[in-house]
C-alpha cells in the first residue's frame, strides 16, 4: 500500500509541476501563480546554495548559478525539448510494452497499434512544426511591411523606436529578450519548442497544443480501456478476497483493496494512465485559454499589459482624480475584429514570415537581426 500510495504522489506532483510550468505565468490562476512566482524567486537562491556547498564557496556557487541561469533561462536552449522527448519517447515505450502488448485485444494489439503510431506521430509532426518554424522575425528589409499591418492605439501601444532596428517598432511587437530579435504580434517564449510564438507561428503552436491534447486523451482512454478489458476477461470483478466476514468481499467493495490490486497487476497502465488523465485536464484548460485568446485578438503578453492598465484605470477611478479621459474608450481593444476574424488572422496571417522554417534550437543575434542588405 505505502508503495502504491508512493506511486500516486509521484504523479500527482509531476502533473502540479508540469501545470505550473504552463498555467502559472498566466496569471489567471492564483494559486499556480503564486507558487510559480515562489519557485522562480527561490530556486536560483537554493542552487546557488547547493552548488556554493559543492563548489566550497558562496561566491563561486552564485557565480555559477549565474552562469547557468544565463545560459538556461536566458537563452534558447533544447533543454526543455529534451524533456519533451524523453516523456513522448519514454512514453511510447512504456506504452507499447506495458500497455498495447499485454492488455489491448488479448495482447494482439490489433489496430491499436495502427491508432498508437498515428496519436504519437501526430504530436511528434506537430511539436516538430512548432519548434521550427519562424514568429515573425522583423528586420530591417520587412519592418515597413510589418508597420502597415497594425495600427497605434496609444493605450497598451505607443509609438516608439526600435534601438536595435533603428526604425520605429511596429505596433504589437516586442522585443525577445531570450532569443534576441523583435517578433511581430508577440505572444511569448515557450521552453518546450524551445521558440519564441508570435503572429506567423501561433497557428502552428496551436496545432501542437491539440496534438499533445490528442496524445493524452488517447493513451488515457486505452489504458482505461486495457485495464477493464483485461480484468473482464480474467473475471477480476467477481474474485472473493477474506475479511474475516463469511462470504469475503469483491474488489468493487473494498476500493483501497482495488486500488491495490490495480497497482500491483496493472502498474505501467496505471501509472501511464492516471499522468495523462490528470495531464488532459491540464491541457485542455491551456488549451481553452489560448484560444480563448485568440479569439478575443489577444497576445499573452498583451493580456498582461491589458491588466495592469485596467488596474491603472481602476486606481484612478477610485482615487476620484477628474479627468476628460474616456476610460472605456482606452480600454477597448481595438484590434477586436469579431470572434471569427480573428480565429481566421491566426490562420492566416496578414504578413507572412521572410523565412517560414528555421533549424530547432536556432539563435537569433542582435546583429544579424539588424543587419540590412547591402544590395
């Protein structure tokens, strides 16, 4: 029992982990905000201290924790698409042996196996597109192109110049600090594609979003299904286990005792089932809110911008200052063109990217950002 509860609280964590990573910068969840504000505040501090006990020295520990937060968190690397790769592959594996080759039709597979390539493809394909392919990078030779497409509202948008670019920046772009390059109609950074989402690629972030969305449901769902399939075929439901009692109890009566027994004959389905099942839920929510977004005409980072006006606004509201300010006039979001519209700009987007595909894990430098043609 210790073991299996053990199991539990394993999942349970890497699922809070992983929802953290995702929902909390959203700041629409507050207690995966705060505890993703806490971790991001107090780890550097806890590694430091580790690697200043490895290293002999404070200084040298927060030397290198400087170091490496530069080069991890700072800066693109396949760290994350590591990750991915090891729990997609790791998970296959796991899958196939543990789960399509013992449980599904009598251990014969069937065409599980055929519905099991296409889930794990498509996530792949789809994670694949993602990291390759190009935000939006503005340049010099496309600034102009990307001027013409948004307009100023003067509210979340102000005009003003680029530093790098030496032109004025386009109205909802930003500037990446991580891979260091403006990005038109920036959204944000994400570390596991290891690439920055913006207007010519949000599409595709999407699609992976609803591939990795597919992958889970679909193990989730065939786990559930091995694990009653199997232990129909064996009878497992109608198995008398002794309780002191005469007629003994079922495993439907006595749910620690089925848990147990799921544990302990069915582990990897188990296991694998109950991450992806807690990992659909967090996925869909994610999900939900992108497009929630996207249909809105709203960037992550222009959410974020769009509260702290709002709180701005309502401050000075409350402050009862006078002013000939139409409030509701700055807080509507001019770039709202109905739901439909916009779900069809992420689509197809107005301006489309100079170079579509890039190589994973590319890094963009300010001066090749900046460089402008010579011919």
């Amino acid at each position: 029992m210790r073991d299996a509860f053990l199991l539990a609280l394993f999942l349970a964590g890497l699922v809070l982990i992983v929802a953290v990573l995702l929902l909390g910068p959203t700041k629409r969840f507050r207690a995966l905000e705060a505890a993703h504000d806490a971790a991001r505040d107090a780890c550097p501090d806890v590694c430091a201290r580790m690697l200043g006990v490895a290293l002999c020295s404070r200084a040298r520990g927060e030397r290198a924790m400087a170091a490496c937060r530069a080069r991890v968190l700072d800066a693109p690397n396949p760290l994350g698409q590591c990750v991915y790769l090891t729990l997609v592959l790791g998970g296959h594996a796991m899958f196939v042996d543990g789960v399509e080759g013992r449980l599904l039709d009598d251990g014969a597979g069937g065409g599980w196996t055929a519905a099991t390539g296409a889930a794990f493809a498509t996530a792949t394909v789809t994670w694949l597109a993602a990291c390759c392919s190009d935000p939006g990078t503005i340049t010099r030779d496309n600034v102009e192109r990307h001027a013409r497409v948004y307009a100023h509202d003067d509210a979340v948008y102000r005009r003003k110049e680029c530093r790098t670019l030496r032109r004025e920046a386009p109205a909802r772009s930003k500037w990446c600090a991580t891979t260091n390059r403006r990005v038109a109609k920036f959204d944000h950074f994400c570390v596991w594609i290891n690439n920055t989402v913006g207007l010519c690629n949000f599409r595709y972030f999407l699609a992976f979003l609803v591939g990795q969305l597919t992958l889970v449901m679909y193990v989730a769902f065939a786990c559930a299904r091995g694990v009653t399939a199997d232990a129909n075929r064996r009878d497992a439901w109608s198995l008398r286990f002794r309780d002191g009692s005469t007629r003994g109890t079922t495993l439907w009566d006595d749910k620690a005792m089925l848990y147990r027994f799921v544990v302990y004959y069915y582990g990897p389905a188990f296991a694998l089932g109950i991450f992806c099942a807690l990992l659909t839920v967090v996925l869909s929510v994610f999900l939900g809110y992108n497009v929630y977004l996207a249909a809105r005409n709203v960037t992550t980072n222009e959410s974020f911008k769009r509260d702290a006006l709002r709180d701005a606004v309502a401050a000075t509201k409350a402050a009862g200052e006078t002013s000939d300010v139409d409030w509701d006039e700055v807080m509507r979001n001019q770039y709202d063109r109905g739901v439909w519209a916009n779900l069809m700009e992420v689509v197809r987007p107005p301006v489309s990217a100079d170079r579509p595909w890039r190589v994973p894990c590319a890094t963009t430098s300010p001066s090749s950002t900046a460089k402008a043609k010579t011919h």
